[in-house]
C-alpha cells in the first residue's frame, strides 16, 4: 500500500505555494482521502488526468504510470482553506482505534497519543470495510466501524 504522507506533502505545499490545483498519483488510497476532503470542504473539485493535464478523456488512453488524480484547491479571503495536514499513522508505527476511542477524539478529549480534533477539523480512517473503506471519522463513528486513523487535516 502506498504511503499517504506524500500526499499529506503534496497538498500542503500547494496550498502554501497557492497552486490552483495539484496533481497525485492515481491511487484508491488518494482518490478516498481526496474524496473526504472533498466532502469536508477543503478542496473543491476531483478530476482524473494524466500528468500534464486533467482530462477523463485521456485517463484511459494513457498507461497506468501516468494517470493522476487532479485536485483544484480551494482558497477564501485569499487565504487557505486547509491550514495544515498532518500524518497521525506513520509506517514505524501505525495508530488503530476503536469505537471509544474515535469517540473521544471527535468529542474533544485525548485517545492514546493524538489531540482531540478541533473546530473545522477532521480526522481520515481507514477501516476493514470494504463498502466504506475511507471515512471521515465522524462517520466512522456513525457506522459504528474501527480503524486505522491516517491522518488529519484542519
């Protein structure tokens, strides 16, 4: 599985860089962490390309090497929308939640050893579910599923 820091990394010197839009790899771990952040607000479109451009019409002429998802940022007052994205699991040593545990975090108390979330902010899980695969933890917490938290974003 491909590690979610570089995209943590990517979108975080776009936004401070002040892209327009960003591209990364085409992945069903980035299309899942983009996609929350796209319901969460923080970026305001999704589109398939290849490297040099988003474009669906040539997604799948080009080989699998060059397919990119491409994420068009979202800025307010001239000012970023998302002002930081941090990784929670890291590859050394990767933080697993349970029920209780995503509860007290979205309810502004500390789990294990992360920070509670804060106003704005959001939290990515992946779970065992294949049907939801990448949720926000919120919904997580809904649905009642347990996972891996990979990372956060404010």
């Amino acid at each position: 599985m491909p590690r979610p820091h570089d995209l943590c990394a990517r979108i975080q010197n776009a936004f401070r860089a002040r892209h327009q839009r960003v591209a990364v790899d085409h992945t069903t771990q980035n299309l899942g962490i983009l996609n929350i952040l796209l319901r969460a607000g923080f970026i305001s479109n999704v589109t398939r390309g290849t490297i040099e451009e988003p474009s669906p019409e040539r997604f799948h002429q080009v080989g699998e090497a060059e397919r990119r998802i491409w994420a068009d940022l979202k800025y307010r007052n001239d000012r970023p929308v998302l002002a930081h994205m941090q990784l929670i699991s890291m590859p050394s040593k990767r933080i697993f939640m349970d029920i209780g545990e995503i509860r007290r975090i979205c309810s502004g108390r500390r789990a294990q050893t992360i920070k509670p979330l804060g106003m704005g902010e959001i939290a990515v899980v992946r779970t065992d579910s294949k049907e939801h695969e990448w949720l926000e933890a919120r919904e997580a917490l809904q649905l009642r599923l347990e996972g891996e938290v990979v990372c956060r974003a404010g």
